[in-house]
C-alpha cells in the first residue's frame, strides 16, 4: 500500500523550511515532499506517486522558474490520474486575475503566504481547517518526514 504524502511546489527555500517548521509545529503526520519547479512535480507525480506513495494534497506556488504554478495546475487537473488530487494555491500573489484563473482551474482554494512565521501558523491553521484536508489520510498532529524529491525539514 503507498504511503500517503502533501506535495509543496515551491522554489524558494526560505519559504520552504517556514512551511516545514509551520507544518512541523501543527503535528503534520504525513510527509511533506518539496519540488522547486513545476517539472520535478510532474515527473514526480507521472513516476513515483502512484507507485511508492500517494499524494493527497498538492500546495502550488504560482511563481515557480521556467512553468508557472497556474500551467501546472491546468496540466494536473487535464489529467485524469491526477485530476482528483486537491490543490491548495499557496503564493505571495494578491493579484485578483491570478485568483480568478486559479479557481478557474479547479484549485481548491487560494492562501496568500505571509512573511512571518507567526502568519504562516495561522495559514496552516487555515489549510487544517479546509474540507480538503478532512480525509483521514491527512493527519495534522505529529511531526514531518520525507525524501522524494527532497525534505521540507525545520531547522534544528
């Protein structure tokens, strides 16, 4: 049986290791893998994921080098092994039009990321609080883990 997983899409590292010391201190119990292009998260969804590990729930940034968040979401929601798989946009944009085009393209909701800490606690509160994450499959309440593509790890 594959083991269930939280896909974060994010490049930028400092936004990274905030979500994993955030996830970390709620009790994330799955683990959490990060991609930093909207390729790796494909090929790793197309090669892995249905194999080795289940993802459950994706969290997008929308500004990622080379493809943006926006074409990797129509990309995941075209394909019907992947279609079902919610999506949580989570980016610094506050553009309307960038909002409008992500639920347009199925997204599951739209969470603007914060700089501080603090704020990005009170963002995984929220993503703990939507009924996506109300499977039992995602479990907020005890530690992170993983390696594929690689950890999104709190500092020690």
């Amino acid at each position: 049986m594959a083991a269930n997983c939280i896909l974060m899409v994010e490049d930028n590292e400092s936004d990274i290791v905030i979500a994993g010391c955030a996830f970390g201190a709620a009790g994330l119990q799955n683990e959490m893998l990060v991609a930093r292009s909207a390729e790796e998260a494909m090929n790793f969804l197309k090669d892995h994921a249905s194999k080795t590990l289940r993802v459950e729930l994706i969290l997008l940034d929308l500004h990622l080098p080379r493809k943006s968040g926006l074409e990797l979401l129509s990309e995941i929601k075209s394909d019907p092994a992947l279609k079902d798989i919610p999506v949580i946009i989570l980016t610094g944009s506050l553009d309307p039009s960038d909002v409008n085009a992500a639920y347009s393209a199925y997204a599951a909701a739209y969470i603007t990321k914060p700089v501080k800490f603090t704020e990005f606690m009170k963002a995984v509160d929220r993503i703990d609080c939507l009924e996506v994450t109300h499977s039992p499959s995602i479990r907020i309440t005890a530690k992170t883990a993983g390696k594929r593509p690689s950890r999104a790890e709190p500092r020690r």
